[in-house]
C-alpha cells in the first residue's frame, strides 16, 4: 500500500470528493463498500488491470453495448445463512439467490469466444470460476416466479392442497347458507363476515349475539359488532385449520429440503455475488471517466510524471456545470527535471496545478481512469507527501513556520526515488531572506534525495537556484498584464512574475504610495522581477506567433496530401487504363477459344454419327484446317509480340524511305515507291506491292540502358 504524509494527504488533495462520486455511481453493498475504501496500489500488475477493465467497460458503454450486470440484491445475509446446515430460507429469499444466478447465467453467455479475445480484463474477473445450472433447476423445481411452492413440489404438497381445495369449497357453501338465514332475520351487521384467528366468522349486532348458536371470537371497539362462529360451520372450520396446519409442515419441509440440497453450492454463491459486485464497481469507475473525460494514459514502472492537457476533475465538473473552459496543464517530470518551482501571481492558478498533478496519481494508482490526454505517461509512487496551506498546529502550541519547518524536517528525512512530495508556498510564515535561504537547503536535499515533486513559490531566490541547479526546473502561471487577469496556463522553463507593482497600479492604488514601496524594494529585486514580468509578455508574444507558425505548417500539410491524392488519383486513372486494355486482348482471346472448342465439339459430333469414310475424311480435313489455322494465329502473335517489343507506332504520313508494318502479315519494311494508293515496299530483298491503308509507320525502340 502507497504511504501518507500527513494523515490527512488524500483529504487536502480532494481524493475523498472523488471517492464519493464513484459511490454514487454503484448500485451493490459489495461496490459502495470497494469504492469507500478504495485501494492506492503499488504494483504495476494490479494498477494495469483496473485500469484496462475500467477502459474496457467505458469503450463498451461508449460504443452503446448492453453487459448484464443488473442484479443489485444485497444477498450477503441469505448467503451467509444458506452455509449454515439446518438453516431454512423462505421462498422470496430462494427467488433472490435464482435471480443472482441468473444473472451470471447471462454474463457467461455473453462471454462468447469472441468478446473473451476482445475484453480480457474484463474476462478476467470470471476467469476461476464456472456457472453451475444446477442451482437455477432446483430453485424451478419447487417454487413459481413469485417464491410461491408449487403444488406438484410433493405428492403430500398436491394432496393436501387438493383437499384444503374442497373442504373450503364445502365451508364457503355453508357458510353463505347460514348467512343467508341470519341476514333474513335482521341479524348481520353491515360487514356480515369477517375471519378472526384464521376462522370464518359472520359479524352480528351485539344485541342479537345470543340469539344465535357458535363460538364468540371478538367485538368490535364500540362493542356494537359481535364476531360469531356458527355452529353449523365449526366441524368444517376446524378441518381447514388442521389442513392449513398440515400444509405449513409439508412447505416447510419442502424448503428445509431445498435449502440442504443448494447448500453445497453456497461458496460458489458467495463467489457469484462478488463477482456481480466487481462488474458494479468497475462500471461505475467507467461511468466516472464519462464524466471527466477519463482516459488511459500509458504507466511505466518507475518514478515519472509525463501529463499532456491533463485536467482536475472536480474543476472540470465545476466548470462544465457552470459553463466555462477550463485549461488544461501540460506537466513533466522525469529523471533529468525531478523538481518543479512553479511562481507566478496569487490566485492565478498555482495550487490547482499543484493539487491536479497529485489528484491524478492517486486516482490512477487506484485504478481509475484520468483527464489526460492518451499518449500521456505516469509512472508509480510508493510515497505521497503533502504541505498546502496554513498548517499551523494548535494542539502543540505550533506556529504556522515552525509546523511548515516539522514537516519538511519528515519530508527531508523520509524522502527518497519513489516519493512524489508538494510543498505550497516553500519557506512562507517566516522573514524573507531566512526562509528563502531554508527553502533552498530544503530543496536541495529533496533534488539530493532524487524525489520527484512540484514547489509554489513567491522567492526570488528559489527562482534563481531551480534556474541552474540540475534536476530542478522553473515555471510560472501565465498572467495577462493588459486585462490583469490569470490565464490558468503553466509554461514550464521560465520562472513568473508576482505582478506586484502591475496589480496595485490596474487597481488604481496611489503612484506615491506605488513609488514609496519601489523605493524601499532592494534594486536587484525590483530589477529581476520587472526582468522576469517582460521575458513573460513576450514569451506570450511567441507563444501567439508559434501557434500561427503551426497553422501555416498545417495547412501546408493539408495542400501536400491534396496534391499526393491527386498524383495518386493520375497514376491509378493510368493503371485502370492499361488493365483495361489488357482485359479487352484477354476477352478477345477468350472468346477466340471458346469459338475454338464449339467448333471442335461440333466435329467429334458429326464424327461420331459419320457413316461414310468420305463423310469422316472430309470432318478430318476440317480439323486440320481449323487447327492450322490456330498455330498460324498463335504463330502470328507471337511475332507481333516480337514486334512490339523492337517498333512502335508513331502514326504521320507515308512517304517513301519510312519504316512501316504491314498490319496483315506483322513484318516492317521500308518504302521504296508510292504508286496511288499503292506503295513498294522493300521486305529483306524482296519488294512487295501493298495498299497504303493496311501499312503504319513505325520507329525503333531505344535499346533498354544496361544497369
């Protein structure tokens, strides 16, 4: 477990809010009691897995999936209470522990194979236990929906509920028999009947109670009704009631029964519920990061805080609620920059980046899931100390400095590479100089000690010291000075300014009394804080420039992906086109073959039904001719491959001493003589007299250049 300093650490870092809104967020015993006293771990392992199934859950709840965790029953006393041999639970309770089974009965099934690969730490909370059907058939076996046993639970049950059927089918006639009779003699009161102790009984008017023969069960409180059982109707009364108490015996027996035979499956029961309350917590940890934007940064196993637009989520909230933006804080510290002075004006927003860095280890050391951005990174503390405020100790008579130095005295001594400490207002409560010159002994030691953590101050001096000490690093909370207002920003690497002089001279105090306090100001102090005040503004100036740099260069960016789309786009359109091409020789060829192969089925048909050798010859002759005919063309393309590969076609006109290919016949001459619309064209030796319409001139294709 995560060490405190002091004791009331979590509280002044706002983690006991937190906890509350995760409670709010369970619905089972199990997960309010998990989330009250929520666990800080240590060990990557643990930290990993609550952190992946709060994400896995939120990405389900995000992506509008149903997970059956509806059960909310507390069941913890049934539970208990079915592990005990002898004990008998009633039927409401049974129908509770059938309900708790058949809710994991729907969280097995929705665990397919599929889902397993997909939520593995979501998988993991099942992964040693199984679902025992048996539970749900012995519960059915004996009671209905409502918890009620059913008649056929035994051959006894459905006797005995047989016989109570028509012994109160008997009464029921009777009995409105001898009512009929006593309300013809005026007898019956208003309400006519009633049943006291379990018995029917007709209410009569006190004066006539006499009058009529049976067993007094009661009066009314004015004594005006009388409760009478008739005479007529006590056999048949008293057959009910032994019925009624028969029927108690045998259900009883029935449900001891049941209880004994589910009793060997109480700690499977017990693991059920758990479960089901594990599944509660994690969902309400995935419905907490709903609401602050929660996200999984990545977390390695050292001592490092890495936070990219981090946000504090109780702001966040607040600020939401109300309508504001809130800022987010980019923060980091590491082995090289273990310490951060953070300086700036009051009320501009220092303790809330101080307290947002130590909220979001401690949620993300319990599993929770943190506003940051993904790509953030946060390591793992053993050690968390704390100094905010005024903490002035009144049971040891204590001032507010000398509790300040007994902490930091604890701090300095306990400190070590596994501590994340933040001291707000280093060295305040005491004379400037000596304090500053503490802060910096202090400060010292922690940077010495290797412990990683965030100090507040207003001392010049620790700005200087964390300027060019190694392992310590400035930064300031932005300050506008023209609207006098904080801008909630860190800028990390630059010490702040305290805008002391700035706010008094906005707020219109005397430039006398303003003068007067400059004066009595040391010269070097005044002059690094206006220093400090200028090099703020203009890093602001850049800051402004930097993000209109970074436009440019985005929509530079965009211009150059355009222009790659539309190369790509002129490149693929010349693709399509030469597949096009090569598609139409292939259809052409296909078609060729399959024009081929009609044919020759054509003459094996004919063969077979030839009588005559000259009938056969001739179909011979046609074969031949036809496969001729196919070398000649495979022949013919093979030499306009040929020539393809030496010419190519460069149209213009035909005049004579041009290179041309006879398209007939795929051979390239040179043209001797025109005659019309003849020409002379010379093949090797040989002239040869063609049309000009079946000739292109052709050039030779450079040779390929050697590599």
């Amino acid at each position: 477990m995560i060490k405190f300093f002091p004791e009331s650490a979590l509280v002044q870092l706002e983690f006991d809010k937190i906890k509350v809104l995760l409670t709010e967020h369970c619905k089972t015993v199990y997960a309010k009691t998990k989330a009250e006293n929520l666990r800080i771990h240590t060990r990557k392992e643990y930290i990993e897995l609550e952190l992946q199934q709060s994400h896995e859950y939120k990405l389900l709840m995000q992506s509008g999936q149903y997970f059956p965790n509806e059960h909310v029953l507390n069941l913890g006393k049934e539970l208990k209470l079915l592990g005990i041999q002898g004990a008998v639970l009633g039927g409401e309770q049974l129908v509770g522990i059938r309900k708790l089974a058949e809710n994991m009965k729907n969280i097995f099934r929705w665990f397919d194979t599929e889902r397993r690969i997909a939520y593995p730490a979501l998988t993991k909370v099942i992964a040693s236990t199984h679902y025992e059907k048996a539970i749900i058939a012995l519960i059915d076996e004996v009671l209905d929906e409502q918890g009620n046993v059913k008649d056929n639970a035994s051959e006894e049950l459905a006797r005995i509920r047989m016989s109570l059927f028509r012994k109160r089918n008997e009464l029921r006639r009777l009995f409105d028999k001898v009512l009929s009779k006593l309300s013809k003699a005026g007898y019956v009161a208003d309400i006519e009947e009633s049943f006291l102790n379990n018995r029917r009984v007709v209410a009569l008017y006190a004066e006539h109670k006499r009058q009529v023969k049976g067993i007094l069960h009661g009066e009314s409180d004015t004594r005006r009704t009388s409760y009478i059982e008739p005479e007529e109707t006590i056999e048949l009364n008293n057959d009910v009631f032994a019925l009624e108490n028969d029927e108690r015996r045998e259900v009883y027996r029935i449900l001891r029964e049941l209880s004994a035979r589910l009793s060997v499956y109480a700690p499977l029961l017990l693991i059920y519920s758990d479960i089901v309350g594990e599944y509660d917590f994690i969902h309400a940890k995935a419905r907490l990061a709903v609401d602050v934007q929660g996200n999984y940064p990545q977390l390695i196993d050292k001592a490092h805080v890495q936070l990219i637009q981090a946000y504090h989520p109780l702001l966040y909230l607040y600020n939401l609620k109300n309508q504001k933006p809130t800022i987010p804080t980019n923060v980091t510290l590491d082995e090289r920059n273990r310490v951060l002075v953070v300086s700036g004006p009051n009320a501009g927003g220092k303790t809330v980046t101080l307290k947002t860095v130590g909220l979001l280890q401690l949620m993300l050391q319990s599993g929770l899931l943190v506003p940051v951005h993904p790509d953030s990174q946060l390591g793992i503390f053993r050690q968390i100390m704390i100094h905010i405020g005024d903490t002035q100790s009144l049971e040891f008579d204590l001032s507010t400095y000398s509790s300040h130095l007994k902490n930091m005295k604890y701090f300095m001594e306990n400190a070590n590479g596994k501590t994340l400490f933040f001291i707000d207002e280093l060295g305040s409560g005491s004379d400037p100089n000596l304090g500053g010159a503490f802060a910096e002994v202090i400060l010292e030691e922690l940077a010495k000690k290797h412990a990683v953590g965030i100090v507040t101050t207003h001392y010049l001096n620790l700005k200087v010291m964390a300027n060019k000490t190694p392992g310590i690093i400035n930064g300031a909370m932005a300050f506008d000075e023209k609207s006098l207002m904080p801008l909630f920003k860190l800028i990390v690497g630059k010490p702040g300014s305290s805008y002391t002089f700035s706010i008094a001279e906005r707020i219109g105090l005397d430039k006398r009394l303003i003068e007067r306090a400059r004066q009595l100001v040391e010269e070097d102090h005044f002059r690094l804080d206006k220093l400090l005040n200028r090099t703020e503004q203009d890093l602001q100036t850049i800051e402004k420039e930097k993000k209109e740099l970074q436009k440019l260069m985005k929509e530079n960016e965009r211009l150059k992906k355009e222009m790659e789309q539309l190369l790509d786009k002129e490149k693929h359109n010349q693709q399509v086109e030469l597949l096009s091409h090569r598609n139409k020789i292939t259809e052409e060829r296909l078609a060729y073959l399959k024009d081929m192969e009609r044919k020759l089925k054509q003459i094996v048909f004919d063969w077979r039904k030839a009588e005559s050798n000259d009938d056969k010859k001739e179909l011979m002759q046609q074969m031949q001719a036809l496969l001729f005919k196919q070398n000649q063309q495979q022949a013919t393309e093979k030499i306009k491959k040929k020539l393809n590969s030496k010419f190519e076609e460069t149209g213009g006109e035909i005049t004579v001493g041009t290179k041309v290919l006879m398209k007939k016949n795929h051979q390239v001459g040179e043209v001797m003589e025109i005659r019309g619309k003849k020409a002379i064209v010379k093949l090797g030796a040989l002239p040869m007299q063609v049309s000009l319409a079946d000739l292109a001139v052709v050039k030779e294709k450079p040779a390929p250049a050697e590599e």
